[in-house]
C-alpha cells in the first residue's frame, strides 16, 4: 500500500500524526508481530519529527518484560499473546520513552499458530493521558497481509482514542 492509499497505513498514520501535532503531543510506539512497521509507517508522514518520540521491537518474549515493562508474572501466566499483555507494552512504551500517547501491537502472524492461538489473532492497544483500551482484531490468514492489517488497526485505533480525548484540555 501506498502512503496515498485512502485505507493503508499511510493514511492512518497520518491521521493520528496530524492529530497529535495540533494537540501538541507525543507518540511512541512498542511492537512484537509487527517488527517495526508500525514507527515505520509513522516516520513516512512529513513533520513526524515534532510528534514521534521512538518505539520498541521487543520480538523476543523476554524482551517485552526486561525493555517494555510488561510484568514477568503476566507473560508467564498468559504468554504475550494476550489483551493485558498488549495494554502493558502500550503503557511500557509511553514511559520508557516519556510520550503522551503509545500504540502496541501484539499477536499470532504465522504461519503456524502459537500457545494455542490461532494465525491473525492479534490485539492492539493503545495508551494515554487518559487511560488505555485494547482491540482483538482476527486477520484471517497470510503472514504479510496480517501484519500489514495489524499496523492499519493499530493506527485506527490511536486515532479513535485521540478523537475521544478532543473534549480533554490540550497540554
């Protein structure tokens, strides 16, 4: 998809990066099954730079707990395939990197599935001054397709929260 695209990434990041900018606030970003295409779908919008504070790839289990902070208790208990799991990347990520906003995507892009979830189970979260909200989203199948989906969804996502936090007084 192009960053033209009226339903791609593009389009959805630049929503939220407008969004952000006339609010005057920040976005970081943690994620595992997208690998890096959610900060690089954001980093394409002109003027980023005054919004985008950075992001964590924490791919490895163990990584969402030693660098984004998810509880070590809760990826034991329920693998990082899980709704809190997503919440607490979200809430790691805007701490770790002292944004106002963050945006975590967590999930199953195959091609097998994994601890007993399916392939294109996903949950994206987001988190802000205001609190947090996470989605389960089922993707279907397709590895590329899946991740792809997921970084659209996520930015949707972020953007509704935004949306919702406008009758918040700006910072």
């Amino acid at each position: 998809m192009t960053s033209d695209d009226s339903h791609g990434p593009g389009s959805a990041a630049a929503a939220a990066v407008h969004l952000l900018a006339e609010r005057g606030e920040t976005l970081a970003t943690a994620e595992s099954l997208t690998g890096g295409l959610l900060a690089s779908a954001i980093v394409e919008i002109a003027g980023v730079s005054s919004v985008y504070r950075g992001g964590l790839v924490v791919y490895a289990t163990e990584l969402k707990a030693t660098l984004a902070g998810v509880p070590e208790d809760l990826l034991a208990d329920r693998g990082p395939v899980d709704p809190d799991v997503a919440r607490a990347l979200a809430e790691g990520a805007r701490w770790r990197c002292g944004a106002d906003w963050a945006v975590a995507t967590t999930g199953v892009a195959g091609p097998e599935p994994q601890d007993g979830h399916a392939v294109g189970e996903v949950y994206v979260a987001t988190a802000g001054p205001a609190g947090s909200e996470v989605r389960r989203l089922d993707l279907g199948a397709g590895r590329e397709a899946i991740r792809a989906a997921a970084v659209v969804e996520a930015l949707r996502l972020l953007t509704d929260a935004l949306h919702a936090a406008a009758d918040q007084p700006v910072r």
